[in-house]
C-alpha cells in the first residue's frame, strides 16, 4: 500500500486485521475488537480489497493465512503494539498494585523451575501478578508472533517448529543459564553403588525424553560415531514423566541436571560415561516486549531467580 493512502484509510481495520490473522477465525476475532461478526466479515472484505488477496482462505475445517497473510501478521502485530505504547506513555509498572497474565512457554521441567523461582523473585512483590505456564508448541507460534506470549525459555527457538514464514531473527534472546548432562538410577538400582562404566551403561535399558518425537537422541548419536548402540526401553515426550518411569524400573536415564535435581533424593546421580555436550538455556521475547516497564521488571528478576537456582 502506497504512503499516500495511509490517511485515507480506516486506522480501525489495522486492528481488524491484527486479530482476524491472529484468530483466523471471524467470530473469534470480532469478539476481541468488540463488533459483531457480520462487521468482522465486511472489514475483511474491505481488507482483501485493499490488499488484493485473500489473506485467508479456507482449509479443511479452519482458515489458513495466504503468503500474503503469513508476511502481514508480524508487521501488523508490531504496529498494534506501537499503538498500544501511545496509550501507555504516561504509564509506570507498580508490582506492588499491578496485576495481569504474565505468559511463558517452555517444557514441563522448566516450568517446574520457573514456578519455583515466581515464588522467590516474583510473588512477594508482585502478588497480584498471574504466571502461566503454556507448552511451546506449533499451535501457540501465533501467540508468539502477535506478542501474546511474553517469554520463550527454550536451548532454541527451533525446537517450535516454528512455520518458514516466521523469522525467529526477529526476536531478542538473553542466556539464561547452562544445563550439563548427568545419568539417574534409583537410589536401590543394582548398580546405583558401582563406579559407571560404559560397558554398564550399554548394558543397561535406558530412558529417552524426546519432546520433538525423534527415535534417538544426543546420546545415541555420540554412540552411533563410536560403533555403538544403546537400547531404549521407554521414550517419552514428557520430562516428568520419565522420572516415574526410572523410579519405578531398572532403566537409566542422561537428561538435564536441573531436571534430575529436581528429585535428587530418589536417585543415584553420577558423570555419563562418554563425554555429552551440555547447551544453554535462553529466554526469547519479541522486541515490542523490550522496553516495556513490566516485562522488563518480571524478566530481569526471573532470569536471575533461575540462574541462580541451578548455578
């Protein structure tokens, strides 16, 4: 669209097509501007004109963004957010009487960690401040993109899934800490008591947590240079569940320290027998979060509640 035609146009159908491509659903989207879905559907039409396109079309059961579409949704989810700054310029965040949703995806374990360190850093403060904890699925990418989700606590943001058609370029990133792999038994493992070796360690059935749905994991594919193999005997896309599952079996397990420290009590915790490379975590935010008073406020102090808690 020209420059030209910006001060002829209906600064409200920004606003339309903000949550038309954000819902892709009319009815859902007219009852977040406040009209009625017959007003959602001609603002729609007047955009398609606009635009020449279609913006969405229908596929199967649901709507789906076109190209068109899919290239307007960051750009006019942060011009809606540079709208909404205009009626918070005079604002300031006072954890003490604020209150709202404070949304941050990430998986099970971590979230284990980040509702452990709200409590310390956040909630004496902030009482009134909500936290909730989503998984970092496909099907919340659209969240992320509008802004709707305030942090990402992810080794990479690659882990989503994420559609070509977002730039994950696009979004700022602050390590927050460094995770080493470690190998669990139970405390009554018949070789919970022995030094592990790596013939032991094949020798024994092991544990996969794979949230993305792969066969193998890091280890497995360290393994794989060396000649050699381990056999899985359980795979799980949840963390927490495969601590249950060690719990209760003769299977090992080579996760995230945190992930273990969260029941240390119950395990035998030892080095793996072959050298596997630890990664960082990050906290990923889309830049219109940046300067915002309370999301800097509730990320500053959350990222040192959680660096601190696994250093």
């Amino acid at each position: 669209m020209a420059e030209k035609q910006l001060e002829s146009l209906d600064l409200n159908l920004l606003l339309s097509l903000h949550w038309i491509l954000t819902e892709r659903n009319i009815t859902a989207a007219a009852n977040k501007i406040g009209v009625s879905q017959p007003a959602a559907s001609r603002a729609l039409s007047r955009l398609r004109d606009i635009f020449d396109d279609p913006l969405l079309v229908r596929s199967g059961n649901e709507m789906a963004p076109t190209r068109m579409g899919e290239r307007l949704q960051p750009v006019v989810a942060h011009a809606v957010e540079r709208c909404r700054d205009v009626l918070k310029i005079t604002d300031t965040f006072d954890p003490s009487t604020q209150g709202g949703q404070f949304r941050v995806a990430c998986v099970d374990y971590v979230g284990v960690l980040v509702a452990a360190a709200w409590a310390d850093a956040i909630c004496p403060t902030a009482p009134d401040l909500e936290l909730d904890i989503i998984n970092p699925t496909l099907e919340v990418s659209r969240d992320l993109v509008s802004g709707k989700i305030d942090l990402v606590i992810l080794p990479d943001l690659s882990i989503m899934n994420l559609p070509a058609s977002i730039d994950t370029d696009q979004f700022v990133r602050r390590k927050i800490l460094t995770q080493r792999y470690l190998c669990a038994v139970r405390k009554k493992h018949p070789v919970a008591k022995e030094k592990l070796t790596l013939k032991q360690f094949l020798s024994l059935d092991h544990v996969l947590v794979t949230p993305e749905g792969a066969k193998v994991g890091i280890v497995d594919r360290m393994l794989e240079d060396k000649g050699k193999a381990r056999k899985i005997a359980y795979r799980t896309s949840s963390f927490l569940l495969a601590l249950p599952i060690v719990k209760k079996t003769d299977c090992i397990i080579t996760a995230p320290e945190s992930l273990l420290q969260l029941e240390k009590e119950n395990f035998r915790i030892s080095t793996p027998p072959l050298s596997v490379q630890g990664f960082s975590m990050f906290g990923g935010w889309h830049p219109n979060w940046t300067h915002d008073e309370r999301h800097k406020w509730v990320r500053d102090r959350l990222f040192s509640a959680l660096s601190a808690s696994v250093g």
